[in-house]
C-alpha cells in the first residue's frame, strides 16, 4: 500500500532541504554526503544563503515540502515567472564563481508563467508516487492564481524525467540554452485562453495589427486568440457579394444576413459566446471599465460594421452588444475591433511585463495618469520634480495623486463626476 504523502507550503526552517534540493537539480549530489566534492561543499552553503533569503529564485517562500509521517521526503521548488528576470539578478552572485556559468543562460521563465524549477525526492522514497503528487501540488496552485501556464526545463539526458513530466499532462514545446546545452521546454496549459473573433469583409486591415506588439506577445504567451474572418467566406453568392442595397431606396449598401448569420452560427456551434458585439457609432460608449469587464471575459465576437451598415434583423436577433469608439464615423468597423482588442487584451495578466503599469494607467480609476519623467533629470535645464528623485515611496505616491487629480479636474473634469 502507497503511504499517505502530506504536501504542504516550506518555512524558512526548511532552508537546508530546499538548498539540497537545488544542488541535486544543478547536478550536485549533496544529500548523500558520500558522493559530496569540494566543489559541491563549496557551493552548499551559498545555495542555503540563497533559500534562506526572500529576494531570490529560490526562496524558502517558494518551496514545497512533502512528507510521510511527518517526515521530509521531497521538495518541490516553484514560483510566478512574472519578476523572474529581478530575481535572477540577486540570486546568481550569490553562487560566487558559480554563478559564471548561469549568466549566459537564456530566461528560463517570465510572466504568464509558473515555473517548476528545482524538485528532489530522497532516493529510498522515490517510485511511491512522491514526486508526482509535488508536481500536481504546482499545477494546482498555479491554477488557483490564474496562472495560464506551467513550464519547465529537462535536461534531455534524462528521458525518465521527461516522463515523468509527461505524465502529469507537461508537453515538449521547445528548447532554450541553459547551463551550457539545449534544454527541453515543456508546458501545460492551466487555463484555456481567451478568444477574440472579428468578423470583417476587410481581414487585411485587422491581421497586421494582431500579430504586433503587446497582441502578438500575448498569443504568442497563449494567453489569448484572436481569429480573423473574412464574411466573403461565408455568402452563398458566387461573386461573393455579402452587400445588397436598401430596401425603401436610400443611398448606401448595406451588409446582408446571410453571410454575418452563417459565420457567427459556425463559431456558436463550436463554444459558447459571453458578447457578440457589432461596431455601431450609435453604440454604447467603449471606456476603460468596459474593456476590463471584457478582459474577464472568456469568447468575444467582434463583427466589424461596413458600407452603411447592417441588416437591421442580425442587430435584433444575434448582437448581445453595440459599442461605439467615439462620436465619428469610420470607413468600417475594423478600426473600432483593432483598439477594442488592443485595450482588452492588455488588461489580461502577463500580457504586459509589469501588470501594475496596466492598473496605473489613464482612466483605470477614473482619473488621468501624473506626468512622467525619465533620465537624465536635467535637461537643457529642464528638471525633473525633486520629489521624484528622493526616493521617499510615500511622498512620491502622494505627489503623483495630487498630480493625476490635478490634471483630470483641468482636463477631463467630467470624469469626476
């Protein structure tokens, strides 16, 4: 019978184990003090420096601890990507000469990401399941923060590890060059990501924009897709027409049924839809709170208006939601989808490198963003605010409120209201 395995969060009282844990992954046997070289006695403490530390990779805050009848067996060393690039900053010189060959590694991790990093399990209680049990201790947490995806790193000389990995769901996607060699990537998926379909009879005008900047960064992280279609697909007409004029004789064409009905019944018939929204300038006006209420949002429709618009009986039997960009009007609606899209997307975590210059931007709280200053403070005399430069976080804070308030009753004092 399999014994009874505890998974539990490490303390700092863990430090020694977790320290023993990262040497047996770096391949420096330790815990069998027999098989120690000067090297690894060497490096030994600096790795417990390391664990027993709060700033680094290896924090003790990031260990998981498993036992059976309360002792320690295993640990599991696992942590958000997002400030994994700071971290790594503070915890390689503390390796010392160890450290050299890290520095040329490739980022193992970043945002978007929870990375199982370091694992080791005593050797007399290895093949009773410990070590899958630590790593479904990581999916699950990482699921429980909202992470989108777990990653690791195998050293490709290992193929048991590889199954191992495997077996709990992990899949080969790449390589990336660390300590010296290729090292196998492997993810798994904790969320299923966000899903954005735009309709248009211009797809041109939309595709070079997704696949740019913070949009293609975020597909690119899986954290969301955006699909372009193109409605002249989905008419019945030969010439592919998906336009007939009015009916009651005014100028214009207008958007038939028939092909906006087919697209939108095809992507229905595959997932449910939390929005289909048509771009209408006499929607409701598109603001910073909707596009973090649609941010939460799971499958979006955009279908992007044209010529005069649309048949009138799609608005009334198939769009959930009109939304308008701005009180102009556009050649299409694929304007109106490109910033919608870019102002959603943002918002979702890890799309942006730092998620809280996202909630710090204009409008986020209903107020406009304080001026910002960068280097060098002096410039052609002119200066940066000295209270940027005292390095006081609370009266810097306070400053840049007054200065977002200020600004906002000056400029958009409708916004207060």
């Amino acid at each position: 019978m399999k014994p009874t395995i505890n998974i539990r969060p490490a303390t700092l009282e863990d430090a020694p184990f977790l320290a023993i844990t990262i040497m047996e992954a770096l391949d420096h046997p330790v815990y069998d003090e027999s098989q120690r070289t000067d090297e690894s006695n060497e490096i030994l403490p600096k790795a417990l420096k390391v664990c027993q530390s709060e700033d680094t990779m290896y924090t003790w805050k990031h260990g998981w601890i498993a036992e059976i009848d309360g002792k320690t067996v295993g640990a599991l060393v696992a942590y958000d990507g997002t400030d994994y690039a700071e971290r790594r900053q503070v915890t390689f010189p503390m390796f010392g000469d160890a450290s050299e060959d890290f520095l040329e590694m490739d980022l193992e991790t970043g945002p978007g990401e929870f990375y199982l990093d370091s694992m080791f399990v005593i050797p007399e209680y290895r093949r009773q399941g410990i070590g899958t049990a630590l790593l479904k201790k990581g999916i699950e947490h990482a699921t429980r923060l909202g992470i989108p995806k777990v990653t690791l790193a195998v050293d490709p000389h290992k193929p048991d590890n590889e199954r191992l990995y495997r077996s709990v769901g992990l899949r080969t996607t790449g390589t990336f060059f660390i300590f010296g060699e290729d090292y196998h990537r492997m993810e798994l998926a904790t969320t299923q990501p966000m899903r954005i379909d735009i309709l248009t009879v211009l797809p041109e005008m939309v595709e070079p924009f997704i696949h740019t900047s913070i949009l293609a960064r975020a597909q690119k992280r899986n954290l969301v897709e955006i699909h372009v279609h193109n409605l002249r697909d989905y008419t019945t007409d030969k010439h592919k027409r998906v336009d007939d004029y009015p009916y009651g004789g005014c100028a214009g064409m207008v958007m038939q049924c028939q092909p906006i009905d087919a697209c939108i019944s095809a992507l229905m018939a595959e997932r449910e839809y939390d929005e289909i929204i048509f771009t209408s300038p006499d929607g409701e006006q598109f603001n910073q709170p909707m596009a973090n209420e649609l941010s939460m949002k799971k499958n979006l429709i955009i279908l992007c208006g044209h010529f005069k618009g649309i048949d009138w009986r799609i608005r009334e039997h198939l769009i959930t939601k009109e939304v308008s960009i701005g009180d102009y009007v556009l050649t299409g609606g694929e304007l109106a989808a490109a910033v919608m899209t870019d102002a959603i997307v943002r918002i979702i975590p890890g799309s942006i490198g730092d998620e809280q210059s996202a909630l710090s931007d204009s409008f986020q709280d209903n107020l406009l963003a304080p001026p910002v200053y960068t280097r060098p403070a002096d410039y052609k005399g002119w200066k940066v605010p000295e209270v940027l430069l005292s390095g006081n976080e609370k009266l810097i804070r306070n400053w840049e409120m007054e200065q977002a308030v200020k600004r906002t009753k000056e400029l958009r004092p409708d916004l207060l209201k």
